[in-house]
C-alpha cells in the first residue's frame, strides 16, 4: 500500500512535468520546453535502473529523488522559485547534501560487504567517505554554476548587486550541503554501528540490501 502511495506521488509529479512541456511548446518557449525535456528524462532514472539493471530502488528513495529532481529543476529554475523566494536554495541544497550522502553510503557499503573485493572499511570510515561523497559533488556542482554563468551568461550562483561575485549564494549552498551531508553520515554511522535507534536511513539500507542481494554476498 505505501509502495503504491509513494508510486502515485511520483507519477503525478512527472505529469505535472508533462503538462509544463506542452504548455511551453504551445506558447513556443523553446529553452523551458528542452529543459522540461531532460528535467522528465532525469526523473526515469530509477525506472530504468530497476528494468535495465535490475537494481531495486527503495520507494522512499525514488519519491524523494524525483521530488527533488522537480523542487529544483522545475520549480526553482524554470518556475523561478529561487528568486522568489530566498530560502529556496537553502533548502534544496541541504536536501542534495543528505541525498548525496545516502548515495555516497551505499555506494561503499556495497563495496564493503562484496566478497570478491578484499578490503573491509569500518563504520567511521564509512560514514566518512559518505560525508565526503556528498560534499565533493555539491563542489563539482558550484563549478558548474560558476562555469554555466561565465561562459553563457547564466545567473545560476544567483548574483545581486549587494553581491556580484554570487559569492556568497556558493558558500551557503557548500555549508548547507555540508550540514545534510553531516547527519547522512552519522546516521549510517549509526547504523553500522547497530547502536539500536531505529531511522528512515536504517530501513532504506535493509530495504535496499534484501531487494538487491547480488550486490551484498557475505564475507
């Protein structure tokens, strides 16, 4: 029943997408109607992950990536929510830093518990490299920023005349991506700790390792 909630939600979401592409095409604004395209493209990717790879994505995780994948792409830059409203960014760059440390978990987990790899990392390197995940990407991703402004003229770092440079919107994403990176971190810490506090994380990952079992043969 929560799998089919949580389908629902996804779904209406990507028909909102849709409905925002034939309008842009009916009233020939051509760059909102290619960005709608790949903003639709980007939310298919656990679609084909699961039919093409046969990975099994948590639910939870799928919603929560395509509504991300909206709030910020559609909304905040074809919709222009990051000029309307200030805390926009803010919160959808503290969001990226805890999807990215989700991310960023599994991804060395999985590398952890495979036994044709012949390392074993312990819980703080773990969390460590998950936090370190998600920081390095929120970087690579203000370089984009700062690229796409320099060479096409965007105004993705958000420049203002109190603050030209857009300076100050890069250090704020870095902190807040930090910040969500943080508590992804300590939570896996947790986790593998088997410290015993039940969270959302928690049962992403034993979700994640009973429905994907290739990828996690015991040592």
């Amino acid at each position: 029943m929560k799998q089919r909630y949580h389908h629902r939600i996804s779904v209406a979401l990507q028909i909102i997408l849709l409905v925002g592409l034939v309008g842009s095409v009916w009233r020939q604004h051509w760059d909102t109607a290619i960005t709608t395209s790949a903003i639709i493209l980007l939310t298919l990717t656990p679609l084909v992950l699961k039919r093409r790879l046969g990975v099994f994505i948590p639910p939870e995780f799928e919603l929560m990536s395509i509504a991300f994948i909206f709030a910020a792409l559609f909304l905040g830059e074809v919709q222009g929510y990051y000029t309307r409203y200030w805390w926009w960014d803010i919160a959808l760059h503290t969001s990226s830093g805890g999807l990215l440390g989700i991310i960023g978990f599994l991804l060395v987990h999985i590398l952890n518990e495979e036994e044709n790899i012949d390392i074993h990392m312990k819980p703080g390197f773990v969390a460590f490299f998950a936090f370190l995940f998600a920081v390095g990407l929120g970087a690579i991703w203000e370089i984009f920023e700062f690229s796409m402004d320099q060479f096409f003229d965007f105004n993705m770092q958000k420049a203002m005349l109190n603050d030209p440079s857009g300076l100050t919107d890069t250090m704020w994403d870095l902190i807040v991506d930090t910040l969500g990176a943080i508590v992804i971190a300590i939570m896996g810490y947790s986790y593998l700790k088997k410290a015993g506090n039940t969270s959302f994380l928690e049962h992403w990952i034993d979700q994640f390792i009973e429905t994907n079992p290739r990828f996690f043969k015991q040592r």
